[in-house]
C-alpha cells in the first residue's frame, strides 16, 4: 500500500516538474506534456518487456507526425481494424489484403513487430456473412479463412488473437462459452479447430486466446475468470496449441478495484498453466472522471499505475499493448464520448500528441518492473 502511495507521489512530482514544455506541436492549442525522450518501448525492453500499440492504416497515412511518434514509441503494431473479417473479407470467396499488407509494410519500414488481430470473433463481420454461414459450412469458412490470413503472414507475426471474447457466463452454458455467432454455426469445437488451423499456418507466431472484463470485482467478471481457467486447463491436457492469453484491460478510472487477491490468484493461474500473458488492448476509460484535465489525467495514470505495477510482477506477462496511442484516434473518443463534450483523454498521448501523465506511468511501471531479460 504504501508503496503504492510513494510510487503515485513520485509520478505528481514527475509530472508536475515536467509539465509544461518539453513537447508541444507548433500551433496546436495544447498543453505541454511530460518528458517523452526515452520512448515507452525502451522503458519497457530495459526488462524483456514489450510495448506496442493498435493503429488504424487510415491515420498513420493521414497524420505523418502521429506516425513518426507510433514509430518512436512502440516496438509492436496491432491493425485495429484490418484484419478483421469485414475488412478482410468483402465476399465469401475474395480477401482484400491491401490494408493489413500496407500495416505490415509500416512495421518493415520501421523495424516493429506485427501483432494479428483476429481469427474467430463475433464482432466486425462482414454484411454477407448472417445470410451465408450455417452449420453446414462454418467449419470450412473458418478453417479456410486462418489457413489464407494466417499462411499469408506466416514467419512475419509475433502472434495472433486466434479467438477474440469467447467466453460469457451470461449464455448460461456449462463450460462458459458465447454461443454467437461461431459456437452455434460451428459448434464448441471451433476454438480447437481455430488454434490448430493457426498452428499449421504458422508454427512460429505465438497463439493467443484474447478475453475481455477479466479484471473487475464483479459477477460477470468472476464468472468470466472461472470459465476461462477452466477451458484453459481442459484444452491444454489434449495439447491444443494455445501459447498466450491477452488480457484486453479497457479499465475505467470509477471500476471497483482490480488491486485484489483474486486477480492476483487468477493471474498466477494462467502463470502455472504455463501460458504467457499478454496485456493486449489497454486503455482507461475516463467517462466519468472529472471535468477538470489536471485531476483527469491524474485519475487515468493512476488506474495505469495501480494495474500495470500489479500485473507486471508476473513474470509471465511478455508484452503491454494500448489500444491506440493518442486520445486523438482512440475508440473511445466514438464509442464512449464524455456527455460534458470534453475530448477523451485516455491513451498515453493527448490529442496534439504531447506525452501525459498517462506516458509517466507506463514508463514508470516499466521502470519498476522486475526483470524478465534472460540476463536478469
Ligand atoms: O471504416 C469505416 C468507414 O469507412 C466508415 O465511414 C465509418 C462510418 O462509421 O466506419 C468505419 O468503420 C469503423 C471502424 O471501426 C474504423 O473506424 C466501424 O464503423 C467501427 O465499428 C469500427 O470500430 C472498431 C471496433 O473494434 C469494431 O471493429 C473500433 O475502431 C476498434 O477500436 C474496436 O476494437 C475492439 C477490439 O477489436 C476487440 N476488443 C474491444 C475493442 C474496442 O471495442
């Protein structure tokens, strides 16, 4: 506790004495931000760690110095859209590679990972897909679909999110498992068909198996924790090929606290399974913190610093992935809107790209982080 209490004053004084100057974008009617010269990727492979961020091919064509800042900053790239199914795929019998190989491009140019984003999810499909998968040929599309997506980028992946928000103990299955859409098309099986057709596409990128609200101190949220452990262990025992779990963490300044003994237990847990952890999607939804941006950005950085130092002394934790890099081009700034109109402010980097309390935090986090380098 205390050294919570010391690590948040450290990270006022820090942004207090910085605040200001050090990195302003000319005519942007910005405040100064905080001291960004040692990029979050170092901070974070200083201890074996990995930073990186989602970006959209939209905005790091249209924005030359959001991209220049993506390239300083992180060391892995997520599309946040382009490979999903309804980019990828404008019929049932074409793909449209040209976003996600622009993406991959980027990472070439400036010597990122590439980190894909998703196989089997039940989001972001494409319009045709309602009234042309049925359980008669779900299977096929899904297994043909990771044998083109994944074989296309094979050797050229860090990892991929092989099954995005599978679980919801509200479907009221036994095992936990969402029925819609690819459960009921393909049947229970299709996580294990998805991870094997992932593996002999490319046996070198790591598998993930990608979860949301796993972190919060509520029913959905345990009973998310439980189904999970439990699927986990069930398909390890007959080797399905699941390498990772990503914990997405899009936390809110007001959730109940994460700062507890349960997700401590359920994080050593996936540890023991032998899994490695990813931090996949993390942002900090400030819908209802307060007006004033001072008092904001210190409530968003301190809900990164109370996770983050938490999670980071797992050593099984490999990677920390924002879901975007500046506020300017979060999701949230369309999906959850502040009703004052204010502009979001829950990425690292505001909206002229000055670093915020927010970037102190991470760095901070990654400071204090014990050390998974094989030296360490
Ligand atoms: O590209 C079209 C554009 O042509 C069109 O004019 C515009 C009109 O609204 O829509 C644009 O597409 C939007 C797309 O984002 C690109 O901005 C879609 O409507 C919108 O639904 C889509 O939202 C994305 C969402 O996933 C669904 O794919 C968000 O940007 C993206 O941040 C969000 O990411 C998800 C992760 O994949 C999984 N975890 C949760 C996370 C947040 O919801």
């Amino acid at each position: 506790m205390s050294q919570h209490l010391s690590r948040r004053a450290v990270l006022t004084r820090t942004g207090l004495a910085l605040a200001g100057s050090l990195y302003r974008l000319k005519g942007a009617a910005c405040e100064g931000g905080v001291d960004i010269s040692t990029p979050l990727k170092v901070h974070a492979s200083r201890k074996g760690l990995l930073f990186g961020s989602a970006a959209s091919q939209r905005y790091l064509k249209s924005d030359p110095a959001y991209a220049a800042l993506f390239a300083q900053q992180c060391g892995v790239l997520v599309p946040e859209g382009e490979l999903k199914w309804n980019v990828l795929r404008p019929t049932p019998d074409s793909y449209n590679f040209g976003p996600a190989d622009w993406m991959y491009e980027f990472t070439r140019t400036h010597n990122l990972k590439f980190r894909g984003h998703t196989l089997a999810w039940w989001q972001a499909l494409p319009g045709w897909f309602s009234s042309y998968a049925n359980q008669g040929n779900a299977r096929r599309l899904l297994e043909e679909h990771i044998a083109t997506v994944v074989g296309r980028y094979s050797g050229k992946m860090h990892s991929w999110d092989v099954v995005n928000e599978v679980v919801d103990p509200y479907d009221k299955r036994a095992d936990g498992l969402k029925t819609k859409p690819w459960l009921e098309l393909a049947g229970p099986e299709y996580i294990d068909f998805s991870f094997q057709s992932a593996r002999a596409a490319d046996p070198n990128a790591l598998l993930v198996w990608n979860e949301n609200h796993l972190e919060i101190n509520d029913t959905w949220s345990r009973g998310k924790r439980k189904a999970l452990l439990s699927l986990l262990a069930e398909k390890l025992k007959r080797k399905i090929p699941i390498d990772a779990v990503g914990l997405q963490t899009h936390v809110s300044t007001t959730d109940p606290s994460f700062d507890n003994k349960e997700f401590k237990t359920f994080v050593r847990k996936i540890a023991d399974l032998g899994l490695r952890i990813i931090i996949s999607e993390i942002d900090v939804i400030d819908h209802d913190a307060p007006a004033n941006t001072s008092i904001r950005d210190e409530k968003v950085a301190g809900t990164y610093s109370n996770y983050l130092d938490l999670i980071l002394k797992e050593k099984q934790v490999i990677a920390v992935l924002t879901w975007g890099l500046s506020d300017k081009y979060s999701w949230l700034a369309k999906f959850k809107p502040r009703e004052d109109g204010l502009p979001v402010r829950t990425l690292p980097f505001d909206d002229c790209l000055a670093g915020k309390k927010a970037f102190t935090a991470i760095a901070n986090a990654f400071d204090w982080a014990p050390d998974r380098s094989p030296m360490g």
